[in-house]
C-alpha cells in the first residue's frame, strides 16, 4: 500500500498545487472517513455538500456496481434508460418540465445563461442580472457571474454580459434592468457567499419583477438544493418557481453530474446542436443520482434535514450564549454557518485535529454541511467537538462531558 507520504509526494510532483490540501483520506463510510493514518472523523463537510447520503450508501453502492458491469458510457447521440429514468424523477420533485445533463454545477449554471441567451437572441437580449457575493463555478463565463472580485483576479478579460446587484436587495436588482437583460441568476442560500439565505420578500419580488419585465428567473441550486435546506429545493422556501435551476454536487453522491432543469415552458428552448455534453448524463453517473434521489425520498430526509438542522443550529446558539467570539448562527436545515468575528481557519483546523470536518467560507464563517441522514448523536458528537475547541480559543477549559 501506498504511504501517507508517498501519496503527498505523488502530488507535489505530478498533481498542479490549486488547493491548500491537508489530511490523506483513504475512505469513508456514513458520516465518518478515515486518513492514511487510522484516525476517524466526522465528515460535516461532504465534499463541500457532494455527500447528501453520506460514503458508501449501500443503495448507491449497489446501483454503481450493478450498472458498471453494464455499461458506462452511451453517447448523447443514442437514448439511454437511466438518464430517461433520472429525468423523470428530476422533473417530478421540481418543475415538471424537462432536463439538460452535465458533468458539474459550472456546466449546469453555463447551461443556465446559454438557455437565457439562446430565448432572447432575438430580441437583443442577453445580459444577466447576479448578485453580489454569489458564486457559479470555475469557468470563464462562470467567474464573470459570481459576485466575488478575488475569483477573477488574473483571468482578465473576462466574458460580457453579466452586472451584479445587491443580494435581498430588490430596488438594486430593479436599478440594474436595462434594455439587453434577459434574466436574473439567484442562489436561495448563498453558499460561498457565507451562508446567507434570500428573505422570502426579495425571492418573491423577484419572481414578479421577471414576470413584469418578460426576464427568466435562474436560480442556482449547486450547493442549496437536493433537500439540503430541509425543502427539495432552496427556492421552494420562499413558495416561488423559477423558470430553469441548475443543481450538481449532491445529485451523484460523488459521481460527476449536473443537470439545467427547465419548466415546460422553455424546455424546448435549446435544439439539436446548440447546446451539447460528451459524458453528460452517462448510465453509471445516472444510475447513482437515481438512487439518491430515491433514497432522499424513500427515507424522508428532506423534512430530516430541517428537523437536524434546526436542532444543530439551537445547540450552536447556545454556544454563542457562552463564547463572546460567536457572532451569528445562520442557515437552513443542513446548511449551516458559525460566523466569527475573526478569521475561523485556526478553528477549522483545531475542529479537524478534535475529529470533525468543516469547511471555512468567507473567512470569518464555519461552514457545515453534514449528510442528511446524519444521526442525533453524530450531532451531539459535533456539538461536544466544537464546544471543546471554542473553549480552547477562547482560553477557557474544555467541557468534563466529554469521554
């Protein structure tokens, strides 16, 4: 077997250094993965909500397993029954309408713009309204959309056609209106953007601004959807339909896979030749979505999600009743935020050294984001974690509950 070492040399020499990496993970199972070493933690980052069932779900193990030794890959130019039979249970949980198959939420949120493009190219329209703070992905195009200057230092010049407006702020999306808008791109919970939820009134103010001014509502759904804010999808929060959404991440369990989801109305939008993908929607990658989807559903762990979450949120703001550097708690269902009022990387890395996986966002957020089936006690277990690591930034001494 490979050493932990060896594997970080293996890197260093061959693999291009875009991350800040850490721990060798070696595999995971439920909540839980292990490193190179033996040690185990509790993952409450899923590969940044790639994990909505946790590793190694013996549904989407079986459904892989079956389907590899079937077939892997049909080209796009010839049907296949598992991205039929994905797209039917998309359609049925969402919009009812049809589905685009990609390989990642950047590809999604591309197929988004190119949809809005392609609908009001001949009306000379093509501009898309963001917000400020979001984020859509690591394309050229996508990096133009996000809302955040650090992403796009160096890639200059960067594709036209997107302007930003304020987040839950409508007058400002209203100020940004102009003669070549064709569509306005929303995340219901911004997620790199610190976990911060639109307000029901800025959604549905959306909602009838584009219906007014004869705009499509996008909502990016990568990171908040798949039940991860207790509801199917971010925007069902605010009792409000967009015209297309896109999602990834989740919907493969960590195989790559993303999908435009588009209402009736504008399922028709993109034809033969204007929009195409090579692996998008592949059997093997179908049939583990497939399987998620139906476990989400089977299992009921949209409405367990609100109920986890809301119980992890209350045991985090009876934290902050206690240490003085906890600003807010904020999120939905299992999409979480501890905000700080310094920067939370050596808290992060104190949680990691403790046992629990969380990811930084934002610089002064803790972001987790558990699995939805994740247990009481895997919770309780976190809580202890996190309670034990304020109090050592905080100076103070750990709690005595811990074993």
């Amino acid at each position: 077997m490979t050493s932990k070492e060896e594997i970080v040399d293996l890197y260093t020499d061959y693999v291009m250094n875009t991350y800040n990496r850490t721990l060798v993970l070696e595999h995971g199972r439920g909540t839980k993965v292990w490193d190179a070493d033996g040690h185990v933690y509790l993952d409450f980052a899923t590969g940044i909500a790639v994990l909505p069932l946790g590793h190694a779900h013996p549904a989407v193990v079986t459904a892989v397993r079956e389907q590899v030794g079937k077939a892997t890959h049909f080209s796009n130019l010839y049907y296949n029954e598992m991205q039929g039979l994905l797209a039917e249970k998309l359609a049925s949980v969402s919009l009812d309408g049809k589905c685009f198959f990609c390989n990642s939420g950047a590809e999604a949120n591309e197929g988004l713009v190119k949809l809005a493009r392609m609908w009001g190219h001949d009306s000379g329209r093509y501009e898309v309204i963001c917000m400020k703070q979001s984020f859509h992905g690591r394309t050229l195009a996508m990096i133009a959309a996000t809302g955040q200057d650090k992403v796009k230092k160096g890639f200059e010049p960067l594709p036209e056609g997107f302007v930003h407006a304020a987040f839950n702020d409508l007058d400002s999306v209203k100020a940004a209106v102009g003669a070549k808008t064709v569509a306005v791109l929303v995340e219901a919970v911004q997620g790199e953007g610190g976990i911060v939820a639109a307000s029901d009134e800025f959604m549905k103010g959306l909602r009838a601004l584009c219906d007014e001014k004869n705009l499509l509502m996008l909502c990016d759904e990568v990171q908040c959807g798949l039940g991860r804010t207790g509801h199917w999808w971010g925007f069902q929060a605010s009792g409000v339909s967009p015209d297309a959404f896109s999602v990834a991440k989740g919907l493969g369990s960590g195989l790559p896979i993303g999908a435009v989801v588009s209402s009736e109305k504008y399922a028709d939008v993109l034809k033969p030749g204007s929009h195409a993908s090579t692996f998008g929607g592949g059997p093997l990658a179908c049939a583990a979505a497939l399987a998620t989807l139906e476990v989400i559903e089977s299992e009921g762990l949209v409405k367990k999600a609100e109920e986890m979450g809301e119980l992890f949120r209350d045991g985090l703001n009876m934290l902050s009743e206690k240490f003085e550097h906890i600003r807010e708690v904020r999120g939905r269902g299992l999409m979480v935020g501890l905000v700080m009022d310094q920067p939370v990387k050596p808290l992060t890395d104190k949680l990691t050294e403790m046992g629990l996986i969380a990811i930084p966002t934002n610089e002064t957020i803790v972001r987790f984001l558990p699995p939805l089936n994740v247990k009481e006690s895997e919770l309780e277990e976190a809580m202890e974690i996190i309670e034990d690591a304020l109090a050592e930034m905080h100076g103070q001494a750990p709690s005595d509950d811990r074993g």
